[in-house]
C-alpha cells in the first residue's frame, strides 16, 4: 500500500469554524493512525474573500490545537508551492488540455465569472458557447477576447462512486452544471485547482465534509479525463446546531461560538476543544470520552466514522472542559486562568495563588471566573433574607444575636488564617451547642453577600484580611439592626 497522505486545504477568507478544524483534525488522526504524512495547503483562488491576517490565524489555530503538519507553506516537502496563488502558472496548462480533449470548451458569455448570476449555465441549460467550432473559439482567445474555461459534462449518464463513509453514491449528471475551470484571471476555481493540487501531491485520501457530496461526481469527470487516478473519499457529517427552544439546524453564529478562536477567549482549553470535537461524528466504540491528542490517533479508524449529523453540544464541551480543568496542576490553573481572572493591577494580584486553589475544582469555563470572584473587590448589595438557610438553622434574627460575639472573637483572633477562622466559628457552635453550620452560614452572609462562594468563609476572610472582614462583619451587624 501506498503512503497515506492527507491535506488540510483552508480558505483564508476569516476565523477557524469549528467544522474546518474538526475536518483538519479527522485529516491528521487518518495521517497519523497510519504512519502516512498530513499537508497543510492555503487555497487562496478566492481573492475577493481573502481577509488579511486569516493565514496566521489558521497556523495559530493548528499550533494550538496540536494538528502539526509536515509539509505545507513552510515545510516543503517537494511538492510545493503550497499556496494555490503561487501555483497559478500551472493551472492554464491543465486546462487547456482539457479543452484539447473536449472535456472542457471556452466561453465568451457576459458575466461568465459570476455562476450564480448566470442562468445560461445551470444544469438544465446547454451554454451556447459549448457547440462553437474549436477553431472559432481558439482564434477568439487568441485575439485576446474574454473568456473562462469551462468543464463540459455529458449530461447523459450517471456518475457513481464509493465513499468511505457514505457508501456508494449515485448522482446523474443533468444535475452537474458545466462548472467555470479557470477564470478570466487565469486563477483557477477552488473545484477545478483541489483536483489538479491533490493529483499533484499524491494526496491518497480526501477528508471534506458531506456537503462536497454532491459536487465530488464533477471532480471524478475531471480525474477521468485526465487519466488520473481517483483518491480514497471520506466525507464527514454535518455538524448541527441547537437553539434554545430545542430545535436543531446547521452549526452557525446564532447558536453561539462557532470557532476555535472565540471557544478558547472564552475559557475552554484548546486540548477540550479538540477532544470534544473528535467526537462529533467519530466514535470509539466504547463509552471512553476523554482523550489525549496521541490516544486519538491510536484509536482512529475511518470506520467508526458515522454518516449522521452530529448535534454541537455546548453543556457537554463545558463538562468535559471542566475535566480538563481539573487534571491541570495547580500552577498550571493558576497561570492558565489569571488572563481571565480580572485581579491584574487589584488588591487580589498578590493573593491570586490563594484564589486560584479556591476555583480550581469549581471552573468550568476560565471567563466565569471573574463573576465569580467579584464580591473579593467589592461586596454586592443584598438583603438580610439572605441569612436564611433551613439546614443551618440559620436566620436573620438569630444571626443578630450571633454575629456581635463572632465579631469580638475573630476581632482577638491573632493568627489570620482560613483553620484559626474556621477554628473560631466551629468553637462557637460547640460552646452555644448548635450546628456549625449556623455560624459558617452567618458569617459567610456577612463577609461575601453571596449564598455561593468558592471556599467556605475561612477562605474568603483569609484572603479579604482581617481589617476587611472585621469592616464587613460590621456592615452586616447595620443592616440586620436598620
């Protein structure tokens, strides 16, 4: 068998979607699962669309995603160049000897560049320039008249063709429009110029998604005719999205995030990201769901592809980016999560450490932390119903009575620390004989105005100090008697 090679052919027209990463990323698990190489290919016969600085973003993404590649742009491997633009002097040469074989004609039409406004060239229609004597037509272009080339399909008969998770799929060609080759440019189309450049670079297997289905019988006519042989397909399912009445349809912005880029700016961990996507559509065949980059690779096989539209589940990429959170050393949390933290510059900096271990086991998502901290920097407003907790038997009134004697004894405490606090509150609810709860609750109420903080009221006083904890306490002592 022939060395396995897979591309990844990006458009750098905007953000990493995440359905291109995950057809990058089935593309390098195929490569690596078989000792083959994976390319990295920029195709850029779309200048209109080009975004600048969309190239970085696609070699940031892959870098932080750990997809690398061994040949592309900036490794070559002796098939380059590997960006399409680069490539344009070879494409006219391609495409002449298709018209040479009447596989593909000239044509002359007005607006002849713009297919979707063109009538002339649906599939139910024969373009006119199609039946113009060869010799005609070659003189026109000889004098320089404008023209594209277009493929000419024989729109008697069937194509078919055996993709790998598809199956066999038959399309008749009177659906095929004679699509536009080579443009008035001389830039190549992205269907006829992924033909040509996977030929070329001896690209064994195509990993695209479904909705190439459809157009893959156009790409067979040209390998056909060419006398090429055709590459192993592997088309991959949808990926759907679900809004919040429940109803599902294509992954898109008004489901939420849709990229690599703004899932990691909201505090998912680009190896989260990566696992949970290799799942949407790929399965293991096992209830395993927690995967490394390398464990993947091992455990990829094509036939564990599924043909079914995978629904993008934002509560499970959040649970299992919580995991991933969780396995983190607490250096690593606590350096992973200060970006997002919102105490650059505050009293927290220095305590940071101290917080950190605080969220750690309680962070889903990094850009949760900062709401989740806030009453650290400033307490919100609340109202003393607040000091109600049943299981506690805590309430306003008692917490009146209680609260001025917790005070004075934390008030002499001269250890200041989350045990000696916590030592404190417990000794109290052993002297009155009542719940520890009771005290923790109280006090937790006064310092934090918040019925959930991360760590009990130890924690918190130990980070706000004792001169803000004190001051607090006596804020809350002013409400419970206004």
């Amino acid at each position: 068998m022939s060395e396995v090679r897979t591309r990844f052919a990006p458009s750098p027209t905007g953000f990493m979607h995440v359905g291109n990463l995950r057809t990058a990323l089935y593309a390098w698990l195929l490569a690596r699962s078989e000792g083959g190489k994976f390319i990295l290919r920029i195709e850029d016969t779309d200048q209109a669309r080009y975004v600048a600085n969309a190239v970085e973003v696609i070699y940031a993404t892959l870098k932080s995603a750990g997809l690398d590649h061994d040949e592309g742009p900036d490794k070559d491997g002796g098939f380059g160049p590997y960006i399409q633009s680069e490539r344009k002097g070879l494409y006219r040469e391609y495409a002449e000897k298709l018209v040479n074989s009447g596989h593909a004609y000239y044509c002359f039409c007005d607006k002849c560049d713009e297919e979707s406004d063109d009538e002339i060239h649906e599939a139910s229609a024969l373009c006119p320039c199609a039946s113009l004597d060869s010799a005609e037509a070659a003189a026109r272009v000889a004098s320089g008249a404008a023209h594209v080339i277009r493929q000419r399909i024989d729109r008697s008969k069937v194509s078919s063709f055996t993709d790998a998770v598809f199956g066999e799929i038959q399309i008749e060609n009177k659906v095929l429009d004679d699509q536009i080759l080579l443009k008035q440019d001389n830039m190549p189309t992205y269907n006829f110029a992924n033909v040509v450049d996977d030929h070329l670079m001896n690209i064994t297997h195509v990993v695209r998604g479904s909705e190439y289905l459809s157009s893959t019988p156009k790409y067979n006519l040209l390998y056909e005719a060419f006398g090429w042989e055709i590459p192993t397909y592997v088309h991959l399912p949808l990926i759907m999205g679900k809004d919040a009445e429940g109803n599902v349809s294509k992954l898109s912005k008004r489901h939420g995030s849709v990229s690599f880029e703004n899932l990691t700016a909201e505090g998912y961990l680009p190896e989260a990201i990566v696992n949970y996507i290799a799942l949407l559509g790929w399965s293991p065949k096992s209830d395993r769901e927690i995967f490394t980059l390398a464990e993947l690779a091992e455990a990829f096989k094509i036939s564990g592809l599924n043909k079914s539209p995978a629904v993008f589940d934002y509560g499970k990429l959040r649970w299992m980016n919580s995991e991933y959170i969780k396995s983190l050393s607490p250096e690593k949390f606590a350096s992973a999560a200060l970006p997002f933290a919102g105490v650059s510059g505050t009293v927290l900096e220095s305590k940071w450490k101290k917080i950190a271990a605080l969220l750690h086991n309680r962070t889903e998502i990094f850009t949760e932390i900062p709401e989740k901290i806030a009453f650290l920097l400033n307490q919100p407003e609340y109202d003393v119903e607040l000091f109600n907790h049943k299981k506690s038997k805590s309430d306003p009134e008692n917490t009146r009575q209680d609260l001025p004697e917790l005070r004075d004894r934390l008030a002499n405490l001269n250890d200041w620390d989350a045990e000696n606090i916590s030592g404190v509150l417990s000794g109290f609810a052993a002297e009155k004989e009542i719940k520890a709860g009771r005290p923790m609750w109280q006090v937790r109420i006064a310092v934090s105005g918040c019925a959930v903080t991360p760590g009990g009221p130890g924690e918190i006083m130990e980070i706000l100090g004792k001169e803000e904890s004190l001051k607090r306490i006596d804020q809350a002592l002013k409400k419970l008697t206004a």
